[in-house]
C-alpha cells in the first residue's frame, strides 16, 4: 500500500501531462479552451509531497480557479481528508456531495459523473472488503462515465467529443489508483481509450457570450446564513464553496462593476480576478503544429509563452514558482504579479517538476506525436537531460523521443526552438530537423543584462558582500547562459551602457543588410523594451526579424526585476510570425 499524499501528486503529474489536450476539447459551460490550464493551478497544492497535509484542503481553496478549478477543488477539499486507504469511500461520497451542492446549476455529463461513479464503486467495495483490488472495476467504469458524456450535453454531441473536466477526473483518478494500489503493467493509451472523441468537429460552432470569467475570495458576514441562490441570479456557471468565514465563489458575468457591487454586501472582497472570455476560433480547438517531420519539446525555462508554443506547435514543460505555500506552473504565473512581488521583498523560489511527473509528460508526448525531439535546457542549469535520458533508455523501445543538450536557457533556448520548430514543418525527414537544430545551438547567442545584483545574491548566486558592493557602485553585469554555465562578459552602469553594449556587439556580428532573427525579453521593464530596445535595434537591422517576449520566469526569479536580454542567430530564413509580432 503506497502513501496517499504520494498517491495525490502522481494523480496531479498524470493530469499536467494531458492539460494541453484538455485545453484544446474543452468545449462546456463554455468553448474558452482552459480546462487544463485551470486544473493544473488549482490542483498543485497535490505537486509537493513534503507538504503539511492538514493544509491542502485551505491551499486548494486558495488555488481553484475557473469553472473546472473551484468544482475540482469543492470535491478534493473533502476527498484529500482521508487518513488511509479505507475512508477513500467515505471521502468521495462527502466530496461527490460538495461538489454538486457548490453549483447553481449542476449537470450530469461533467466532471460530476465521474465523481458519482467513483463514489458508487468505492462504496460498493468497501461494502466487501475489497477497496484495495478496486483499480479495475473502478477504472472501468470512470471510463463508461467519461464515454457517456459525449452524449449527455447537448454542446459534446455536437462537438464529438467527451467533456473535458470529466477526462481530466478520469485521468487524475488513473495515476492516484494505480499510484496507490501499485499497478505494475503500462496504463492504457488515453488516445485508444477514448478513440474518435478527443477532436472537435471542424463544424463546430461554439455559442457566443459576451462575458468575464471571474474568480473572488469574500469574507462574509455573520449576517448572511445562505448565499448561493442569490449569487446564482449574478450570473451563470456558478460556482460557491462555503467554510464559516470564506465564500469562494466563481462565475461568469458581463457587467463586472455592478458584480462587484452586489458581492460586496455578502462581506469584505478579499481577492477579486476578472478575465474576459476569450472563445476560440478553429485555430484554438485544431491539433498544435501541422504537419511535421518531428514534434518539437522545450522547457518553459526558455523564453517561450504558451501562445508562442501552440502557434509554433511546441509542447512546454514546466518547471515551477513557489511563493510562501503557493506552488504554479511557471508558464501559467502572470510575470506581472511576481516582479511586483519581488520588488517587495517577498521571497520567490523555483522548483523542478517531480521526476515522475516529467516522466508522465515524456509518455504522453509519445502517444500524442510520435516522434519527437526535446532540446532540454543545458544541463549546467538543471537535471533535465539526464531525467529525460534516463527515462528514454527505459521506456522508448521504439526510439521515438530524441533528447539534446542545447546548453541554452532563457532566450537562447527559445530561439533555438522556434527555428527548429519552423524547420521541422518544411523538411521531410526527421535527421535533417536533428541536424539543423545541432546546427542552430552553434549559432545561437544571447546576452543578458542585470539590473540590481540584490536578486543573484538572494538566490546564491553572488556572494551577499559582492552583491552589496555591486549596487553600490551601479554595477551592472551582462552574462550569458553557455553549456559551461553562466558566463559574465562585461560590466556596465547604467540601462544605456547595457543598449549600448547589445547594439555593439550587433555591429560586430551582422552588416546593416543583415537579416537575423533577433528575440527581445523583458521582466518588468516591457515598454522600454518594446519602445527604446526595438527602435535601436530596427534603426541598425532594418531587415532583422524581432520577436518580442517576457524573460522566462525560471530566468527573472534568479535575475530579478528590470532584467532584459537579447537573443540572436545569423543564420537566414523567413519570418517565424508576422514581422515584429508582441507576443
């Protein structure tokens, strides 16, 4: 019998490893392409094994977001209280119970099938005394009750597919099961298991709302006993989890001031997040990429957004952002929020994801795309490529993950992944996308320019001594991610010495006719960037590519606010998008 706290991460790992198809599926309440996504941060609190766990049902309200997040977290605030094996049957039945109570309008054919047919078998095992031989009766039927909601809404008939949030249930349910019950055979392919259900129809058409996708913390008041059916007639998709002194309430409405208003006399807003729906077109819902000779892989530590990747075609492995018991995804952190946050003084670390988990994320990226090729980020920086390797010489019989050290992080790595990605889409053969990105770690460079070293010394990187003596004389140093590490090139003193230096060294490289691909990152300094950087870097490059982009957040955590880099390669080839796109 494994440990439960265990048996939770390996459910989170095998949801993070399907969350981008559970985006591109996500079809119900509304077609807004973010299942996953809101999965992934709500249910992270399962990521770290280490933690409290007395403390998961509070971080989980704290985490939920979106419609799947906050029904998610209303069922495992009340299933993660079990204490063994044996009350799993009683904690399901409870959480079953809270989530259907926190929706104004529940719905079968969602997330809550799943969770009522969980609850029906470990009942009916525990009725014998057979809770511990459950993983196949139970995943059997988690899989019946993922099937039957393709045709118990309306939306998934007509899309042809099944709902997202419930396969999300399905496969979160498979990795805790197996987890806990030690299943030693391979997990069957969720591409076989739900074949013909995981592509929306090219005909669907998704209703159209004019609406905010809003999440907000109040601290209610004594006076008010039951709020959900007043806050139903606020708006639709609405969902309340309820504790003494916390309202957790999400929902989507149109007009976010006189919400705001109105949830205000429940008690004090103590968090409010509001974003517009954004529904796909067709291009949101279609398989990434295309056609290519090889499915690209990168880590998030390379300056890649997750709207670049998908264009591109490009699956992101995430490291994560810890921020005092609050773990996310990096890709999924609003870099706005932590810069702000470390400008205060708060204390923010990364982490890798489990080694499991980046295992799970290595399988699925098998089943999804075949062949594929991981340009890891250098191996002086992180364990990556030896995780990966490691991984490959065990389970990759067919020889379908390729893996390469490209010694890059942050810019560098992300450039060296567009052009390979570019470049995979026009050759035929599999060696000749090898090759090239062989070829482009080569010719790929970057420079990266510190503003305070305050940052570098908080995370070890810089003795606290130097560090002090640095800011005080206005020492900024510009380094450069290389396979031997981080290497320091020169030392300037202010932000026009540091344009200054990057516009010199673009003159020693390329001739004003020159046309490389040039990439611009910024931390919290965007429109300097965007203004001053890029006016001085078309003005000497008029034909140059410019892609513009946030500094990878594993990069800005070590470096700091006011950070900026450039990344550039001489080697010619057409545009990667629309000239001088801001992603």
């Amino acid at each position: 019998m494994s440990d439960l706290h265990q048996s939770f991460a390996a459910g989170y790992a095998s949801l993070s490893a399907w969350a981008d198809l559970l985006d591109r599926i996500n079809v119900f309440p509304v077609a807004d392409g973010d299942t996953g996504t809101n999965l992934r941060i709500s249910l992270a609190p399962f990521r770290d094994c280490g933690e409290d766990r007395s403390l998961i049902p509070d971080l989980l309200a704290r985490a939920a977001t979106g419609n799947s997040g906050n029904i998610a977290a209303a069922f495992f605030r009340e299933f993660c209280r079990a204490e063994n094996y044996s009350e799993l049957a009683e904690k399901a039945a409870s959480g079953r119970n809270s989530a259907w109570q926190a929706i104004a309008d529940p719905r079968t054919g969602t997330m809550l099938t799943v969770f009522d047919s969980l609850a029906l078998v470990l009942a009916a095992r525990a009725k014998v005394d057979e809770v511990e031989n459950s993983y196949l009766p139970l995943s059997l039927a988690l899989q019946k009750a993922v099937r039957d909601t393709s045709q118990l809404l309306p939306e998934l008939r007509k899309a042809g597919v099944v709902d997202s949030g419930a396969l999300a249930m399905y496969i979160f349910f498979d990795g805790f099961f197996r987890h806990v019950t030690q299943q030693k055979d391979k997990p069957h392919s969720i591409l076989e298991l739900f074949a013909g259900k995981l592509v929306i129809h090219s005909s669907f058409r998704p209703a159209v709302t004019n609406c905010f996708c809003v999440d907000v913390v109040i601290q209610r008041n004594d006076k008010h006993a039951a709020v959900k059916d007043s806050i139903a007639e606020m708006g639709e998709s609405v969902v309340v989890v309820e504790d003494a002194s916390m309202l957790k309430i999400h929902l989507h409405a149109p007009d976010l001031d006189q919400l705001r208003g109105r949830l205000g006399s429940f008690g004090d807003i103590v968090h409010w997040s509001a974003e517009e729906i954004d529904q796909g077109t067709a291009e949101h819902y279609a398989d990434p990429g295309g056609k290519s000779a090889l499915h690209i892989v990168t880590d998030a530590a390379g300056s890649l957004t997750r709207v670049m990747a998908r264009h591109q075609g490009i699956t992101l492995l995430d490291s994560y952002i810890i921020t005092g018991d609050s773990s996310r995804p990096e890709s999924l952190y609003r870099p706005e929020q932590l810069y702000a946050r470390m400008r205060k003084g708060v204390k923010i670390t990364t982490a890798q994801a489990s080694t499991y988990e980046r295992h799970q994320h290595y399988q699925c990226i098998c089943q999804q795309f075949g062949s594929s090729l991981y340009l890891c980020v250098g191996s002086a920086f992180t364990g990556n490529y030896a995780t990966a390797m490691a991984w490959k010489n065990d389970h990759d019989p067919d020889n379908l993950f390729t893996v390469m050290d490209t010694g890059a992080a942050s810019g560098r790595l992300a450039l060296i992944a567009l052009l390979t990605a570019r470049q995979a889409k026009i050759v035929d053969s599999p060696e000749e996308v090898i090759d090239f990105a062989r070829k482009t770690i080569t010719d790929c460079v970057e420079f990266v320019f510190i503003d305070e070293l305050k940052y570098l010394v908080a995370g070890g990187r810089v003795s606290r001594a130097n560090g002090f003596l640095g800011d005080l004389l206005s020492m900024k140093p510009v380094i450069s991610p290389t396979s031997d590490g981080v290497r320091k090139l020169g030392v300037v003193h202010s932000r026009k010495g540091q344009l200054a230096f990057a516009i010199a060294k673009l003159k020693e490289r390329f001739n004003g006719a020159a046309n490389p691909v040039i990439m611009l990152q910024y931390t919290d300094n965007e429109q300097w960037v965007t203004d001053i950087v890029r006016q001085q870097v078309e003005a000497l490059l008029p034909a140059a590519e410019i892609v513009l982009a946030p500094l990878s957040l594993t990069s800005g955590v070590h470096m700091g606010p006011g950070t900026w880099s450039i990344a550039f390669n001489s080697a010619e080839g057409g545009e990667l998008q629309p000239r001088n796109r801001h992603f």
